[in-house]
C-alpha cells in the first residue's frame, strides 16, 4: 500500500491534460526500471504531478466520481461494516451511505471481485469513488489503528476495584464487539461510551471533546449479549436488569491503563450502559500550565492557590474539567513538606505522593465522615471531591478557618453563584466570607482543527446582532477575522480537534466579604466582581474566539 498504480492510458491523459510532459514521463520511467516503485508513486515524487491530478485524470478514465477525503471525511459507522484486514487487504475504504447505496474509496475501483465481495459483506450495493492515494492510505490506516488489542489488567489485589475478566479479542463476536467498542473508544480519545438499545438496533456512541458522536449501529439481536459481556467485565449483576447499577473493570490499551466506570439504567427498550474512560497514569501529572491559562487569570488564581489556609471552589456544570483543574492545582501545591490528602468518589486519577482517598457510602465512608477523620491525620491540604452536602460544606468551611488549606468543587453556573449556594446549603456567612479565598468557574470549548480552520470576516454589526454587548468587552472595530470549523481526516470531519477550558476567577477582597456578610444577591456578587476586573466567562469566551482557538458559534454553544 502506498504506491500509485496508473495505468498506462492515464499517462497519456496526464500528458494531454497538461499534468506531466512525454520527457518527465520518459525520466520516470527510467527511473522506474532500476526500482520496485510503481510509476504514479515516481512522478510524485519527482513533483511533476500530484496524487489527486493522478486520482482525478483516473476517475475522468473510468467514470467514477473523484472525492477528497480531507473534505467530507469518513464516517465511521459506516465504515465499520468491513474489518481493517479487510480494508488492508484489498485497499478500500466505506466513506458514506445515500438511499441504500455505499460510497467506497478504492486504490483500484475496477476491482469486479472487491466490489462483489464488498457487496455480499455490507448488504449495500457498491459505488467505488475515486481518491488521492495518500488519503486513502491514511485513511486506511487510522480506521485500523482503531482496532488494536486491549489486554486485561488483574486488579484484584487493590480494594477499589474489581478484578477484570478476561478480554479475548478471539473469542465469540459478541467479545469482539465489546473489545472494538473499548478499542476504538480508547484511540478516538472518547471520554465516555454510549450503549442504547433503540427500537429496530443498538446505537453506539462515543463523547469526544464534549459532543456525543454516532460511531456504529448493529442489530438489535447482539444488545442483549453485548450488554451482558460490560456487565461482566464491570462485576455487576447480569440478571439484574429493573434497577441501575454501577461496575468497574481495569484494561490495559497498548502502553496505557485505562480505568473503566460504568453505570447501567433502564429504558423502555432495554438497559442503557454508559462507560467513562479514564486514564491511569501518575507519571502524566496534569499542571497548571497545561490547562492553558490565559495571562490575565493566571495571577488571580495562583496567588489564591498558594494561601497558607483558606477556601478555594473550582465550579462549573458535569464533565467541564473541574477535576482536571484540581489535581493540576494539587501538582502545583504539593510539596515534600506537606501532607496532602483528597477525598474522592471514585479517584479518578492517581497522583504520586499525595494520600488518596475512595469514598465507600455504603460502608459509611462519606464526605463529610472522611473529613472529619482527616482532620485529625494532620494535613495541610485538603481537597474534597465534590461538596454535595449542607453538612461537607460546613466542615470543609471549618477546616478552612483552623489553618488548612481546602480545595473542592460545587455545581454553579459561574463564579458569584458559588457565594450565595454556600448560603443555601446553611453555611453562616460569617464563616463563607472568613474562609473563602476564592472561586473558579469554568467551561470547555472545543478547539478549531489548525488544519482546516478557515479565516472569514464578520463586520461589528454583524457582530452585534448575535452578541448584543459585543462593546461592553471592548470591541468596537469596524470588522473582525475571526475562524470557523470546516471539517478534514485530522479532526474526523468535525472541524474541532481537543478542548480548552475558559474560565472567570473571583477573588473575594475586603469589600466582596462586606456583600457575603449582608447576604447580597448574585447580581451584586457580580456587578462587584466585574469592577474588580474579574474576567467574566463570555468575556473569556469572546477573547479566545478573538484569537482564532476556537469559533464563535462553540462560544455561543458553551458560554453565551
């Protein structure tokens, strides 16, 4: 795989297209009798022609259609009706389905045999496409990579897990599915898993920088048995199917140890299973640096993270990485002089030299039990998982006032929520405005692709209409550059490629303890916050489109 193959008629089209002239084709072909390579990969190379003039004069040869890659993408679902070793083998790849009819790239789209095999396997009857060489190979190549092994990891001796069984990608094809699920999971860099039961099949989907993705469909025979092989592997109960339940399992993927939770609920067709992914490596700490703070927040946060004792919230909504700004906050505080201990339902990440804790509700071990008998273990920095309860939050307030130095998260819209949510849970506002140092509120927006993001012009009252307070930020050009998505094979057509957080950092200051002590509203928390230069979350948002990371539709998405 990888060389051109044209045949002798397309070399004359490229000479009378204009392509190549009859003494480049005469070198290439001289060069050609003291080497293995085929003549198509010899002009590339030579740069007298590129692989889509080649692909292009091919499809004007054979009357097949001449489609790039990098611009409509591959969908994956579709593509997983063959397997790799199939797609390897014999150099296609399914990119698209239209009213019963599938679109297959192919190196040789004259392939009689291929296209009838391709049609007995997929059910579909088969219109091969013509693409560049290249893409097609990296196609290819990123289609099967996604198909690598996972190898079970026993993790029978720790107390917080439950021993994995055995994931034998030979074993019977509803084994296989669940291991290219996981697999393909894994190498998209999906953090959760969607298994639903629908009414004619099951729908799989993956979450992959924040939006949820349909990666395949299968028929709705192989639910039950699929379902009944992650119930397996996460130790819950496969007879159980009235209730939700919760599992965990341990794999090993590649160089990686990947922790698996998973949550079972039922649906009127059937158990729903979601798996979140999670990483297991302590020798990949996040840091502060990483999560790419920008330099007019930085200062305010670090200051406050690096009080001697206080109260510091990190909030935000489900799955905006309020955690991963915590264990970056501890990697930054801690020291070999200092007793570091977390509180945590379920540990998501392993950090080295810092005390752990897993919290068991049904042994008893709940937060606000587990805070109180960390106090008396001598720390120096504490950082609860989540504060979900009037009685944590006051003890984590308490800890706060008698020198320690509290770290945790709380579910809020933005920062100056935060305040008056303290109030509701019946912490006193003598003791929120005593203790608390400050309050991190945050979101994720996708990143543009920096392949195929492209550069458009948007005038200020353009502008204005779909962000009425555009100037209230400091915008008052005529026009602006701004990026949008397009879509390429790098980010799978998505035009996005990772995430960024985008925060708003509240310090609370003399002056913001007189408005916690009288019990003021959000609205003047805020209105405080702001003239103090705390920048707001759409003030972020509106900042890191204005420097091309990411789009103003995904600030719109997330923050506006």
């Amino acid at each position: 795989m990888g060389d051109i193959i044209i045949p002798g008629s397309i070399c004359s089209r490229l000479i009378s297209a204009g392509k190549i002239t009859e003494d480049q084709l005469k070198e290439a072909l001289e060069i050609q009798k003291n080497s293995k390579q085929l003549i198509g990969t010899i002009l590339t190379q030579l740069g007298y022609c590129t692989e889509e003039d080649i692909a292009k004069t091919l499809a004007q040869k054979t009357g097949y259609k001449f489609v790039s890659i990098d611009e409509i993408g591959v969908n994956i679902a579709v593509a997983n009706l063959i397997t790799p070793e199939f797609a390897l083998r014999n150099n296609v790849l399914p990119l698209y389905e239209e009213e019963g009819t599938l679109f297959v790239a192919m190196q040789n789209p004259n392939d009689i045999l291929v296209v009838d095999n391709l049609r007995m396997i997929t059910g579909y009857e088969i219109r091969p496409v013509v693409v560049a060489d290249m893409e097609l190979q990296v196609a290819i190549e990123n289609f099967a990579n996604m198909n690598s092994g996972v190898e079970d990891y026993d993790d029978s001796a720790e107390d917080t897990s439950v021993e994995t069984e055995q994931l034998d990608i030979d074993d019977k094809p509803t084994v296989q599915l669940v291991n290219q699920i996981i697999n393909n999971a894994i190498k998209a860099g999906a953090s959760d898993i969607h298994i639903e039961a629908l009414e004619k099949h099951m729908r799989v989907r993956f979450r992959i920088d924040g939006v949820l993705q349909e990666i395949m469909q299968n028929p709705i025979k192989m639910y039950a048995g699929v379902i009944s092989r992650i119930k397996v592997i996460g130790g819950m109960d496969i007879a159980e199917r009235r209730i939700p339940q919760d599992g965990r399992a341990t794999v090993k993927f590649e160089d990686k140890m990947m922790d698996i939770r998973i949550a079972s609920m039922p649906t009127v067709y059937g158990e729903k299973v979601v798996m979140r992914l999670l990483e297991r490596d302590s020798s990949k700490a996040v840091t502060i640096k990483d999560i790419k703070f920008s330099p007019r927040q930085f200062d305010r946060f670090n200051n406050a993270i690096h009080m001697p004792y206080g109260f510091v919230l990190v909030t935000g909504p489900t799955g905006s990485g309020k955690s991963t700004t915590l264990y970056a906050t501890l990697a930054e505080v801690s020291t070999l002089e200092k007793n570091v201990i977390t509180l945590e339902d379920p540990v998501e990440r392993r950090m080295a030299g810092i005390n752990q804790v897993q919290m068991n509700n049904r042994a008893g071990m709940t937060f606000a039990a587990a805070l109180r008998s960390v106090l008396r273990s001598d720390p120096d920095i504490v950082m609860v998982g989540e504060i979900r309860d009037s009685e944590t939050a006051k003890i984590a307030v308490e800890a706060a006032l008698t020198g320690h130095m509290v770290f945790s998260t709380l579910h809020t819209n933005d920062a100056p929520g935060a305040v008056t949510r303290l109030d509701e849970m019946g912490v006193e506002p003598f003791l929120t405005a005593s203790s608390l140092v400050g309050v991190l509120a945050q979101r994720l927006v996708r990143r543009l692709c920096p392949k195929c993001k492209e550069e458009y012009e948007i005038t200020h009252e353009e502008l204005k209409r779909i962000v009425p307070d555009i100037e209230t930020y400091g915008y008052n050009q005529p026009s602006y550059k701004l990026y949008k998505a397009k879509g390429c094979l790098t980010c799978n057509n998505t035009g996005y490629k990772g995430r960024e957080a985008v925060f708003e950092f509240l310090t609370v200051t003399e002056e913001m303890k007189q408005l916690i002590l009288r019990r003021a509203t959000i609205t003047e928390v805020r209105d405080l916050a702001v003239k103090q230069e705390m920048k707001t979350l759409k003030d972020e948002g509106l900042y890191k489109m204005m420097e091309g990371s990411t789009s103003l539709e995904e600030v719109l998405r997330v923050i506006v």
